[in-house]
C-alpha cells in the first residue's frame, strides 16, 4: 500500500522540474490512479489549477489522468474546463481520458456535455459540444440546431460535427442544409461533408446548389460529397466542377463521376481518358475503375489505360483499381500485367496494392520485388509481405 499523498507530491515535483524520464515515475503514477483514495481530490485541483496556469500541459495530463482514476466520471466537469484552457497542445492525452470517462457512463457525461454546451462561456460550450458529439442522442437535435446559430464560428462548426445520425432524422438534415449557407467556410465544409454520408436522394440539390461556392476548398468538398452520395443527377454539376480553376476540385470531380456511375458519367471520364494531357488521363484512370460495374465500356478503356506510354498514367490506373470495388479477377489481371512493368515508380504501385487488389497472386509478386534493382521497391515490399503474413501490422 503506497504513501498516496507522498506519492503525489512526487508526482508534482516530477511535473515541475522535469529532471527524470516518465519511466521513473510511472510506477507511482499507475499506483496513484489505481489507489481509489479521494481525499487527494483538493491536492489534486490545486495542482491541476497551478498547471494549467503556469501551461504545464504535461503537468496537467498526469493530474487528469490520476483524478479520472480516482474520481471516475466525477472528475468529467473538471477535465472539461480544464480542456478549455487553451495550452497550445494537440490535448491528445487530455481528450482520451475525457473520452473513456464520457463512453464509460454515457447517461452521466451526457449530461455534464450538455450542461457544458448551454454555458454562457464560448470556451465551455466549444468543449461541451465537442464531447457531446461522443455521447449524442437523437433528442440533442434542437440543443446543437440551436448551436448552428451561435455567434462564434467555431461553435457552429462544433454543432455541426456532433450533430446525430442525419441519415433517419429528418431535424438534423434539415439544420445541415441551412448550415450550408453560412458565412464561415469551415461550417459550410462541415455541413457539406456530413451530408455526402446521409445516402439521402434530398442530399443532392442543396450541395449543387453550393458547388458555386467562392472558396475552393467548399467547392472541393462538394464534388466529393456529391459522390459519397452515388447519385446520377449529380452529374451535371460534377461535370462542371471538372472545368474548375483548382486542381483539387477537379481531381474530386472526376474521382466522384467514377462514384456516380451511368452512361453520362462514363462518357466524360471516357473522354479524359482519350485526352493528350497526360494529367487528363491519370483524372480517368484513378476514377473509371469505380464505374466499372456500370458501363461495359470501362473494363476496355482501364485495360488502354493500363499500358498507356506514360507511367504516371499507368500508376494512376493502378491506384483506380485499389479503390475501386469491381470483380477481383478483372482487377487482379490488371496488376498482374503491370507487375513486371520497366518503370520502378509503376513496380511500386503494384506493391502497394497488390494485396487489395490481387491478393492471390501478391505473395509471389512481392517475394520477386525484394530482390528487385529498385531499392525503394525491395523496402516495400518486404512491408507489404509482412502485412500479409502478420495481419496485426496492418
């Protein structure tokens, strides 16, 4: 049994001049945690306190982590306001015991969420909305619509994130779609990448209605919500998104008509493919793949593309067909033609996806790539083997 309120001061003073490794003191921390003893509570408020105000962010991990030990779910509320302090660090370990406190009595940190949510203090409604989401119940729908209106664009983006399943819930989608329209452009990503997960047909017009947004990035998003969605009357707008001014919102273009599917859909792609650019042909090689299952003209094409004169292009196919969900024997003959190919950038590709994409044949492939010239080639592979003998590396 150990002296707890010594073994806590070790622990401060060890916080405090940082002159031993954690090693040395993990031991007394484990022991702390575990010891159940909350008359330490004060001592460990008052050292949470001093952290948090002197930016020890390491300091203030050890406490919290001892008061979720000691305190269970009771500590909640005091590691949410100590989330709140802004320390300038990602608050990794901070939010993980937040996390296993909050799925560890879901009713009761539920409950301190939303009490956090409703606070006057924009710092506490962002970290109460933030573990709300971990914790949200359909009935939430009006406290986060209601955060959606709030004066601080962080907070909205918040609500939007943790809003509940808009797939089946008719409020939630409906706070999404007006979400859409606001003036800050990470709510409009926000909301506009929640709603490409909803597989809802009434999805489609308002993220159209967006894909004429000012900000790429908004514009980037909705080409690849639009397909997440699959739907075919996404195409016209997709099909203008491909004449964009920005790389990305033509690249998500075209990988999202891949997505979607249908005659229209192939047409275009088919015509990237048959395009000079060489940039043009890699936009179709990485999509077609995705339609193949939709047009009989895209097994062809992928196996043009295949052998096309440029590596990029061929590479590019490669990576279509990784991501894609046709037939694996299509696929994995494909590969298996690549798999000798001259350029070490294409060999590397094949060893990349070769256990997706033709997982009978990859054993054998990768085997020969680790006596390959191509240095990088030989390290890759000796991975992906290890990937496919030892599952848990993966």
């Amino acid at each position: 049994m150990i002296d707890s309120h010594a073994a806590l001061e070790a622990v401060v003073r060890h916080a405090i001049e940082l002159e031993d490794d954690y090693d040395d003191i993990a031991p007394t921390v484990t022991a702390l945690t575990a010891c159940g003893d909350t008359a330490l509570v004060p001592r460990l408020r008052e050292a949470l306190d001093r952290f948090l105000d002197e930016g020890n962010f390491y300091g203030r991990d050890l406490i919290a982590g001892i008061s979720a030990g000691i305190e269970g779910t009771a500590a909640l509320p005091v590691l949410l306001r100590a989330s709140a302090r802004d320390l300038r660090d990602d608050q990794d370990s901070l939010q993980a015991e937040i996390i296993e406190l909050l799925h560890a009595d879901r009713a009761t940190g539920r409950c301190v969420a939303r009490d956090f949510a409703a606070s006057e203090t924009p710092e506490l409604r962002r970290v109460g909305l933030w573990a709300l989401g971990f914790v949200i119940e359909a009935q939430d729908v009006e406290l986060l619509a209601s955060a959606m209106t709030d004066v601080d664009p962080e907070i909205r983006s918040l609500a939007v994130g943790s809003i509940p399943d808009p797939a089946g819930h008719d409020s939630a989608f409906g706070a999404l779609v007006l979400a859409l329209r606001d003036l800050n452009e990470q709510v409009r990503v926000s909301a506009a990448s929640r709603l490409g997960s909803t597989g809802r047909v009434d999805a489609v017009a308002p993220l159209v209605a967006l894909a004429t947004d000012p900000t790429s990035r908004v514009r980037s998003i909705v080409a690849y919500a639009l397909g997440r969605l699959g739907r075919h009357h996404a195409t016209p707008a997709l099909q203008r998104l491909l004449q964009d001014p920005d790389r990305h919102v033509r690249e998500n273009a075209a990988d999202a008509l891949g997505s979607v599917g249908g005659p229209a859909a192939v047409d275009t792609l088919l015509a990237l493919a048959a395009d000079h650019d060489p940039k043009l042909r890699v936009q179709a090689a990485k999509a077609l793949a995705k339609a193949a299952d939709s047009d009989p003209r895209v097994a062809p094409q992928l196996t043009m593309l295949a052998r096309d004169g440029e590596a990029t292009v061929r590479a590019a196919t490669l990576s279509g067909l990784a991501s894609a969900a046709g037939r694996p024997s299509d696929r994995g003959r494909l590969l298996v033609e690549l798999a000798d190919d001259p350029d070490p950038m294409v060999r590397q590709r094949v060893a990349v996806v070769a256990r997706h994409v033709a997982p009978d044949a990859a054993p054998d492939i990768l085997r020969r790539y680790t006596r390959d010239p191509d240095q990088t080639l030989r390290r890759l592979a000796a991975t992906e083997l290890d990937r496919l003998t030892n599952p848990s590396t993966r």
